[in-house]
C-alpha cells in the first residue's frame, strides 16, 4: 500500500539498462493485470490500484536500482 493506493509490484534484474517498454511484454502485462484483478476481487478491494517496476541493474560488483511508479496499465 502506499497510503491508500493498493501497489502491485514486478521487480527486474539486467545486466544493461533497457526501457521498461523492451522489459514487460503485451503478454505479461496482461498476465499480470489478471492477477491483480482476481486478488483485488478475492479481499474485496475498493479504491486504486497501480503496478511499479523496479529495475536492478549489474554493474560489476553493484546494482542500481531504480523504480518506476505507474510503469504501465
């Protein structure tokens, strides 16, 4: 939850930064959408909802990590 926004979140590992666009296929996203749907309608959820991407990128013996709120839908 991130007040009373309920955050569904799909975390990526890359050797090289790439767009979040070339991370998350058409597919998965919808993929995910359904799931999203099915647990909000499973616990009753009433109010919004929002998918964030974090990005972990490798960079010799570190990551960056960089998260991206309202990466799709």
């Amino acid at each position: 939850m991130d007040g009373a926004q309920l955050v569904f979140v799909e975390v990526k590992t890359r050797v090289r930064m790439q767009q979040p666009a070339e991370l998350i296929s058409s597919s998965k996203i919808y993929f995910l959408e359904a799931a999203a749907e099915a647990y909000i309608n499973k616990i009753g959820f009433v109010g919004e909802a929002r998918f964030d991407l974090i990005l972990l990128v490798a960079g010799g013996q570190s990551f960056e990590l960089e998260h991206i709120k309202s990466a799709f839908r």
